[in-house]
C-alpha cells in the first residue's frame, strides 16, 4: 500500500491554520469556510496545537464558555502527533487508532506539508484494497497477462 506522500500528490496539500491568539468564534468560522474540521494552531511559523470540532464541543458548548471571548490556545489540543510523508498510509491508521485521534499533519524536515485526516486514510485503503481485489480476480480468472 502507498505512501502519505503519494496520498498528498493526490488530495493536495493545502492546510488551514489559525493563530493562537484567535477567537474561538474565529476558528469555528473558519472550519465552516473551508469545510474541515480541523485547524491546525500556530505561533508564528510553528505548530503549537490543533483545534477540532471534538475541542469546540467540550471546551465551549458543554463548558458554558462563549467563543467570541475564548482564544484558541486555551482549549486546543497542544500535544500534536506528526507524521512523515515516507510513511505508509497503513503506519499512519495504526496510530490514529491507538492515539483516537483524526488529524496528523505531515512535516518534511520540519516543514509543514500537509495535513491527513482518517477520511483520507479510509479513502486510500478502500481504494488499494478494491485494486488489489480487481487484480487478484483477474489473475486467478486468468484474464491477468502474466
């Protein structure tokens, strides 16, 4: 099975951030803009944390805190797992289940590459999957010229 960066050639690389100092309200507008439901948290050019959906439920609706007031970094996640993009896409599942997480972003010597959410994963594997069966089936049918 394939690589991350073989997943990113596919699906691009474009990753949405927002600063630490923002607004929740800011962050939960912006997810909604880009249709995601992540952001990833910067300070600067570095990567401090990640804020989700799950963060917004937990740290704002059942808390009773108001978005318009609260900055990102007192409730984002700031312990974030990254991954390279030489990993196999089957390394990065693996981690994201026992971790129970749904983002891993992809630096490249440090540099921020991309981002993976466990849609693309299952994405990917089901396709690599329905591939491997296709060429199986052939084989054993014989219709496979080798």
């Amino acid at each position: 099975m394939g690589r991350i960066a073989d997943l990113l050639a596919k699906k691009g690389n474009e990753v949405y951030t927002i600063e630490r100092t923002a607004t929740v309200y800011d962050a939960v507008k912006k997810m909604v803009e880009h249709n995601t439901g992540s952001l990833l948290v910067t300070q600067g050019d570095e990567i401090c944390g990640i804020i989700t959906e799950r963060d917004y439920l937990r740290h704002i609706v059942l808390e009773g805190r108001t978005s318009k007031t609260t900055q990102v970094r007192e409730i984002m996640t700031s312990q974030v797992i990254c991954i390279d993009p030489n990993y196999a896409v089957e390394k990065c599942m693996a981690i994201m289940t026992a971790k129970r997480i749904r983002h891993l972003p992809v630096l490249e010597k440090g540099k921020l590459v991309g981002l993976v959410s466990i849609g693309d994963l299952v994405k990917q594997i089901s396709q690599d999957q329905k591939y491997e069966i296709k060429y199986l089936t052939d084989y054993i049918t014989g219709k496979y010229p080798g």
